[in-house]
C-alpha cells in the first residue's frame, strides 16, 4: 500500500502514476466484466464467461461453451456489458472536462443542455410514434436533440460577449427548465399509457436490451472524442490558473475550451442517445479520481473515463440484480448512490478546508 | 552522474511599443502611447484607475492585438510570432491568479515550462531543476509541497512569481504585483522583483503606489487617460505637476534620504481639476489627517 502511495504521489514523475493508475483501472475493468456478466437471470461459471468474451474478441482460448451460456454472454451482456462501460466512461470523461473547463466543481456534462435536449428528442420519437418506424428512431433523435441542445447554448454564450462561460451556465439553465416544461407538457397530452411509461422510463436512463447495433453505434465517437479528449490535459490546468495566465502561457483558451466543449457535448450526446439521462456519474466520477490522483488534468481525465466505466459497469450489475428478476433502472441506481456519496465528498472535503 | 541540468536564464530583452492604440467600441483605452525598456531596467507604469495601465500591459504581452501601432522584442515585431513563441520570452503576472483545483506549489511552478514544452511532452529532469530553481529565487522551496490554495497572499503571490521565472522570460511583466499584500510582503516582492532585474531581466510593473514606484522603478510612464502623460525618470514624472494634472491631487515630492529615492505626499484632493494645479486646495482635507509626518 505505501508503494502505491508513494507512486501515485504528486512528486512521483508524471509518467509513472499515469501508467500505475491506468493499468490498475483496466484490471479492475477486466474483471469487472468478467464478474459482472457472470450472473444474471441465469449464472454462467467466471471461467466460461472469461473465455466466451476472449473468443468473441477474437481470442481463441478456453474451452468451448454451451449454447445457452454462449448466446447469453455473447448476444445478450457482452453488449449491454460494453454499452454501460461506453456509456459511463464518455460520462465521466464530459464531467471532468465541464468541471475543468467551467473551473466549477459543479458542473456535470448536463450543464450545457445536452441531457435535457436528449430527453427533448427521444420524448419527440416516442410520442409520435416514431419507434415504430425503425427501433434506432429514439436514440437518433435523442442525439439530434442533444447536439441542438448544446448548439443553441453556445449561440445564446456566443450573442453576450462579457463573460462567455457564466452566460453558457446560465442558458443551460435556461434551456434544461424550457425543455422540461415541453417534457412535462408533451407527458400530460400524451393519451397512450405505454408511451407515458416508456417517456418516465428514458428520464431515469436503462442499458437494457442493448445489442451489438448499439455498440457499433457509439464506439467510434466515444472513441475518437474521447483520445481527442485526453490530448488537452495540460492545456486545462494551466487554465486553472485564469484565462489571461493561461494565454500568457501559450495556450489559446477560447480555441481550446470550443474544442474541449464540443467533443464533451458530442461523446454525451452519444451516451445520452442509447442509455437515457444517467445522473451523478459524471459528477461524482472526477471528485472521487481527484481524491487519489490529484488535481492534475493529464491524469484526472483518463482515470475518471476509466473509472466512469468501472462504475457504471457495477451500476447495471445492480440494476439487474438487486431486485432479480425484476430489473431496476440504472439511472435510479447511479442516483441512489451517488447521490449520498457526493455529500459525502463534499463533507469530507469541507472538513479538508479545499473545494476540490 | 551526469552534469547538473542547465538552468541559467539568457539576458534580458529590450522591448519598445510604438504607438500603440487600442479600443473598445468607442471606448478609446490607449492612444499612441509609445515606451521602451531594456535588459536590467524596471519599468513602471503609473496613474489613476481606469488609465489603460492594464490594457498596455496587455498589448505588450500580445494578450490583447493592438488596433495600431508596433510592440517589438529585441526589433522583432510580436504580431509576427505565435502565442508559444512569445511566451518563452515574456512572462507575465496578472492581477488577479484565481485557483481553483488544489494543486501543489510545484505543479503550479512546472506549468511554466509549457511554452517550452511539446503537446505531448511531459516536464523532464531539467524543467523540475528550473522549477526548483526559481521556488529558491522566490524563497518558497519550503512550499514545494503544499497546496496553494492554502498560503497566504503574500506567499502565494511569491509562488506565482517563480511560476513567471519559470517560463525563462527575457521580460517580465507585471500588473500590480503588491496589491492586496501588506507592508512587509510589498517590500519582499519588490525587493525580489529588483533582485531579477539587477541579475539583467527587464521587467514592467504597473505600480499602484505611487512611493513604491519612486523606490523600485528605474524609469517611469505615467498614463492618463490612455495616454502617456509623462515617461523618463522617477525624478522628471513624479511632479506636483504631473500629479496634480492627471490624479487631480495637491502632491508634494521630496527626496527621502533614508530611501534615497523621491517620496510623494498627497495633501489633498483638487476640485477645480487640471488648470488650479499648485493652488489652495478647497477644504482641505488631507488623507489621513498627518500627510507630513514621514
């Protein structure tokens, strides 16, 4: 334990606690889905599961499975297991640039409208039936819904000159409550019960019944964003030092904060698009990385992607176990833990004397 | 063991603004102003709030693009070079550093070298011996380890002063390094800020206090109204003159033996304004009530 201290800390050389903590996080997520795929509805031996999931990925080791237990891993939780750590990874990899790049403990990859215009979409593609049209209906239009969400922050920031990111706070205020009244509106007029369920079902977010289509849908934004993403960790701390210290310094703020927001909004819209509005991750995710890594960007934002993934992994475990064989919803679970553990943070860091 | 990492710093820079206008709308903020300095000198820049003192300092530091007019570094033209290029050579301190994440005095100290620095570069052996160098310039090694957030005005403003050091500037410009800070830490900063110039650096500083400049600055600007009113020595700007036209105030300078620098007093503010310069002030109601007393 005290090498593991003393490699993770601040005057450690940077490499090294990168390499320490991003290895520990893919060991931890490796065996977060060999576990977590293990059990279900009907509960497959750990070492089956593990060689399932080689041979799907092309690894040809282990032994050959039963059919059931290869349809029930390969078509059924390795893509819901891959959506969620998709999904929790771009979660947490948008919360922890808003809360750099808005210098606000506070701000989660919501801040700017993306959830609320998502939910706008997808409320849009079931009241009108669209879902039935083609089953991608709703997250194409909860991700039209979340890029024009964003977009008409950024034009309302972009109008006000004076104070660029308060304005974008403020008219994502403003844009999350106008959108939760058509939300509210559109629940009220809707006359078909399985719609008003299915509306409250997607504000509270599900990974449920996520095939491969799903996968293959979002991989390639979280991805690219994500790697494009990670590029601009430094550039973010210097600008915790203030925009004018930081352009003295060579970065160019207002360029670098237009990309960082961007692909923070592109890689939520996406997650936004196949889950539904999953709360607290990219809140809490960044708190609880920057209790054991330090503020440093170059490590915050990498560690808080993979950790994003490690704990929404777990979040649907509990979803589809905790009540077995009924299914919870993965944005109650994120919620009703997280929730709880951010006033714990905060506690614990009042008490600290710093915010972050 | 290999050779100690180089850490020595090049010799100053002379920078010269010619000209220079900037302006918001139809909020004219500097006007022509023109100024120099040289390696080993300090430049302060002086006058009343709303002056352009802070714009100026922006322009020179390339934060802001001037409307007209020409900045030059040792003759090269500044609006020529990118922001990383200028930020090797010109470090600057601005007023207010707000932090936000705790980082440690170290890390912070260490982002001066990005100008240095490839996109995907991390600080090596020989940035962390700059960074350690310039904490010991500033007296804050002992600081190396805590949190910034957690020191004191005076030891933090220190720490972002070897984060300046660290980018290795040829110029160093300052906006009001003191402010906020109590006696003895001005005194402090000052005295370090002077040490670095007397090793060859070339530094500007907007100075709010009037006597600090006359002690610490070798040459003086003193802007009213975006405009330079007065440049040259302490001696020649720091006139009741000068002080009565563009702070509208009845001043006295003498020199102070003990300091051996100029030392102004304010008696009083003017009413009139700029013409009763050197009159009875009205009522005269002097700062403090015991203006002569040092």
């Amino acid at each position: 334990m005290s090498v593991l201290r003393r490699t993770l800390d601040v005057q450690a050389p940077l490499a090294l606690r990168l390499a320490l903590a991003l290895g520990l996080l893919t060991l931890l997520l490796v065996l977060s889905f060999v576990v977590t795929m293990a059990f279900g509805a009907v509960d497959v031996p750990l070492g089956v599961t593990a060689s399932i999931v080689a041979q799907r990925l092309g690894l040809p080791i282990g032994a050959a499975a039963s059919d059931v237990h290869w349809s029930v891993i390969s078509h059924v939780r390795l893509p819901r297991a891959l959506t969620a750590a998709l999904v929790g990874a771009a979660l947490a990899l948008a919360g922890a640039t808003m809360q750099g790049v808005f210098r606000n403990p506070l701000a989660d990859p919501g801040i700017i409208g993306v959830s609320a215009g998502g939910a706008l979409g997808a409320v849009i593609a079931i009241h009108f039936g669209l879902r039935s049209l083609h089953y991608l209906a709703t997250p194409a239009l909860a991700f039209l819904g979340a890029l024009g969400a964003v977009m008409l922050v950024y034009l309302l920031a972009a109008a006000r000159g004076v104070d660029p990111l308060m304005t974008m706070i403020l008219a994502g205020v403003a844009v999350q409550a106008f959108i939760g009244a058509v939300i509210s509106a559109a629940l009220t007029l809707t006359a078909d019960v399985n719609a008003m369920r299915e509306i409250v079902f997607w504000l509270t977010g599900s990974l449920g019944a996520r095939s491969w289509t799903h996968v293959q849908l979002i991989l390639p934004f979280i991805v690219i964003g994500s790697l494009l993403l990670l590029c601009f960790g430094r550039d973010l701390n210097l600008m915790a030092l203030g925009e004018d210290t930081a352009r003295s310094m060579g970065v160019d703020v207002r360029r670098v904060r237009l990309i960082m927001l961007t692909l923070a909004a592109l890689i939520t819209a996406v997650a936004v698009a196949v889950s539904g509005i999953i709360g607290f991750v990219g809140l809490v995710v960044p708190h609880m990385v920057r209790l054991v890594v330090g503020p440093d960007h170059r490590l915050v934002l990498p560690t808080s992607l993979l950790t994003g993934a490690v704990l929404l992994t777990w979040a649907d475990f509990g979803s589809r176990l905790l009540l077995r064989p009924q299914e919870l919803r993965v944005g109650l679970i994120t919620a009703f833990f997280g929730a709880p553990f951010f006033l714990y943070l905060l506690y614990r860091q009042r008490r600290a004397g710093t915010i972050l | 063991m290999s050779a100690p990492p180089d850490t020595r710093r090049s010799a100053g820079a002379a920078l010269s603004a010619e000209d220079v206008s900037y302006a918001v709308g139809l909020a004219r903020l500097l006007e022509d102003v023109s100024l120099e300095v040289r390696g080993g000198s300090l430049l302060g820049l002086i006058g009343p709030n709303g002056a352009g003192k802070t714009t100026l300092l922006k322009c020179l530091s390339r934060l802001l693009a001037p409307d007209a007019g020409q900045v030059r570094l040792d003759g090269r033209d500044l609006s020529r070079q990118s922001p990383q290029e200028i930020a090797r050579r010109i470090a600057l301190l601005p007023q207010s550093a707000t932090l936000d994440f705790a980082f440690t005095c170290l890390e912070v100290v260490l982002m001066g070298r990005n100008p240095h620095l490839g996109r995907f570069q991390a600080e090596g052996a020989r940035d962390r011996a700059i960074a350690r160098q310039s904490l010991a310039e500033t007296g804050t090694e002992e600081f190396a380890a805590r949190v910034i957030t957690e020191l004191s005005a005076g030891e933090r403003q220190r720490v972002l002063l070897a984060r300046a050091l660290t980018q290795q500037p040829r110029l160093l410009l300052l906006d009001e390094p003191t402010a906020g800070l109590d006696v003895q830490h001005q005194l402090q900063v000052f005295g370090l800020i002077r040490g670095l110039v007397r090793q060859g650096l070339a530094a500007i500083a907007v100075v709010h206090d009037l006597n600090l400049a006359a002690r610490y600055c070798d040459r003086l600007a003193l802007l009213h109204r975006g405009k330079a009113h007065a440049r040259g020595t302490v001696a020649d700007v720091l006139t009741p003159e000068n002080l009565a036209h563009v702070f509208n105030v009845e001043a006295t300078v003498a020199h102070d033996p003990a300091l051996g620098a100029p030392r102004v007093t304010v008696l009083a503010p003017l009413d009139g304004g700029v013409e009763s310069g050197g009159g009875t002030p009205a009522g005269a109601e002097t700062p403090g009530g015991q203006a002569p007393d040092r």
